[in-house]
C-alpha cells in the first residue's frame, strides 16, 4: 500500500525546501523501497535550489544517500530486504551496447529506465512530486530502480557510506578510469571540494608521486594536506599555471577539473606537460565556450576528456571503494564534515555554501 511519508520539497526555484508529507507509491517489479538514513548534500543540488539550473518543481532533490531496503519487487535479483544500500544516479540497462562495452554511465536507455505508469510521489494537493534522478532522496524513504543501488557491508557506518554514490565514486572513478592514473606520475586537481578530494586520494591510491591540489579557499587547501596532497597552490593569490608548470619542471601528466567552470578547464589543460590528460569531471555551462591551443593537441599530444560521474561502474566500484574505507585506505569519515538533522537540511545547504568542509550530510532516518 502507498505511504505517507515526509519529504523536503522545493516547490518553486530559487526558493527552500520544505518539509511536508507526501505520497509514496509501492515498488514496481524492478523496484526497490528504501528506508533513507543519510543524504549528501552536493552543489547540483544546490544549484537547483538557487535557480541556477532550471528544476522541474515541485520535486525531492538528493541523489546521494545511504539506507535500508525494506522491500524489492519480484524481478529484482541484486538485493534484499535488510540490505545495507547505497544509490547512485548513473542508472544502467546492462544490455545495450555502452553497457555491454563497460562504459555504463553512457547507457543509451539510462533516460527512460525507471520511468513508471503513475507518479511515484504526490502531495497533499494531488500533484506529482518529481524524484531527482529517478532518486529523490531528501526523504524518509524513497522507490528507486533496482539499477541504481549497490549493497555496502552492514559494517559500514551509513553516514560515510552515503558519500559514496557520488563525490567519492565520482571523484575515485575519474582518476581509476577515466584518466587512468599511473604511478610514479604527477597529478594536479582544481577545486578541493567532495569531488575534488575524492580525486586527490585517488591519485594517492594510484601512486601518484606529487599531487598538486588548487583552490582559491585556503582552508580547503589545508584539508587537501590531510587526504594526500603533496603541495597545494591558492587560486588567486598565485598564477597556478606558472606554478604548477615550475613546480613539476614543465607541467603535470593528469589535470582533474572539479570546479565546473571554462577558465578552469583551460588552466587544467595548460598546465599539462606533453603527452598529458585533463578530465573534466566539473559541470561546465553551455554558456561557457572553452578556449584551448589547438596546436598542443597535436604539437604536444596533450588531451583534454570529459568525465560523467568518473565513468564509473558503480556496482563494482562502490564495494571495491567501500574495501578501501574498511582497509584505512580511503579516509571517508573525515570527508564529511557536517552532519546535520533533517529538519534543519536548509541549514546544510548555507554550510555548503560558505565553502569550508568537503562534505555536508543530512541525517534523515538514523536515530537523531
């Protein structure tokens, strides 16, 4: 039977979200009810709230979470009720030919799966309330494709593992996969925020010898340190270019861009040696035209790549993460920052907003 449970609703952008109670459908066959404990809240997010992107309101925004499955519908074969889950919002198919090639967050059917015959979320006034990303995890529970979750051990504290469905996998992915990191190699990453830091230890965890963390906030440049930096540059203060190319003798092998801004993308690209690769991992505009040297692409060999979501495989590469946390490899407790009660969610997203911490979370159904 469909339940009535509370939300956080933006309503109108720009605006705030609001608690309210709304209606939530049953599972489908290929669905999955999950009791939400904690929420990421990421810049997208709040880039929704602010107006910046247009939003589809009224909707439930939160695509990072971590939670319980209490119910699964009769063709989900991957978990089972009591599972310890986590969501990710690069659903997949499995069978068309991304999929089938490795390249899932490319899943030529990833826009149409999950959709459904009824709403699954209305409001008190008959409306359709739109999840985020098929999740709509800013909720006390949420019906998600079972394509979209991806079991953690019960082990795992659900408050670092909500992190995991996108600024770590992101962040990991892009330096695992994308890039495809060396050791022995020289990394630069601009912008220390979730994403940012997760690339930085993934560079760590790759072997890079230096890696160079950018950022125009010192106190971030200072976190950079504690997760595996070897040197950091203030953007701002200094000309990263000319610094980043002094300090490495010519330039680094791999740039991560995690800001999500054109000027950015073209500092990552000219601060390449030859032969090196810049992914873009940030949410550039469209409105941003990238201005590069088209010569160094073939003079230098130098490369500049896009990266959704760290072309991540993210039923295999969340558990691998999740064995790195467990391990002391991966520092995740220290990438959240903040924890904050559901009720006071707005709040988190004024701390986001101050630029200090990497990662704020909302606690929404663990014991508060």
């Amino acid at each position: 039977m469909p339940e009535h449970i509370t939300a956080a609703v933006l309503n109108s952008a720009p605006g705030k979200l609001e608690l309210e109670t709304v209606t939530l459908d049953d599972p489908g066959p290929d669905e999955v009810l999950i009791d939400v404990q904690y929420a990421g809240l990421c810049r997208s997010d709040l880039h929704e709230i602010e107006g910046i992107w247009p939003a589809t309101c009224p909707t439930v925004l939160g695509h990072e979470a971590s939670g319980i499955v209490r119910k699964v519908g009769d063709r989900v074969s991957t978990v089972l009720p009591g599972d310890h889950v986590v969501t990710c919002l690069s659903i997949y198919c499995g069978e068309c030919r991304f999929c089938l090639a490795g390249r899932m967050t490319l899943c030529s059917r990833r826009h149409s799966l999950g959709s459904r015959s009824q709403p699954v979320l209305v409001n008190a006034r008959g409306q359709s309330v739109h999840p985020t990303a098929r999740l709509g995890a800013f909720a006390e529970a949420m019906v998600v494709h079972e394509h979209s979750v991806v079991r953690v051990p019960e082990r795992m504290p659900l408050a670092a593992a909500a992190v995991l469905g996108c600024a770590v996998v992101t962040g990991l992915s892009s330096v695992f996969r994308s890039a495809r990191v060396t050791p022995g190699s020289t990394v630069a990453v601009l912008g220390c925020g979730g994403i940012g830091i997760a690339a930085i230890q993934g560079a760590r965890l790759a072997g890079a010898r230096e890696i160079i963390a950018i950022d125009a906030v010192e106190a971030r440049l200072s976190d950079a340190l504690k997760f595996g930096a070897t040197m950091t540059i203030q953007a701002g203060v200094a000309d990263v270019v000319a610094a980043v190319r002094e300090a490495t003798h010519g330039g680094v092998d791999y740039a991560f861009e995690a800001v999500g801004l054109a000027a950015t993308v073209q500092q990552a690209f000219e601060m390449l040696g030859p032969g090196g690769t810049a992914t873009v991992v940030g949410l550039v505009p469209d409105s941003q035209p990238v201005s590069i040297r088209a010569s160094e692409l073939f003079m230098q060999e130098k490369r500049l790549q896009g990266s959704l979501m760290g072309s991540n495989q993210f039923p295999t590469d969340i558990p691998t993460y999740a064995q790195y946390y467990e391990q002391g490899r991966l520092n995740l407790d220290d990438m959240v920052s903040s924890v904050v009660d559901f009720e006071q969610i707005n709040e988190g997203f004024e701390l986001l907003q101050s630029a200090g911490g990497t990662r704020v979370v909302a606690r929404i159904g663990a014991a508060r």
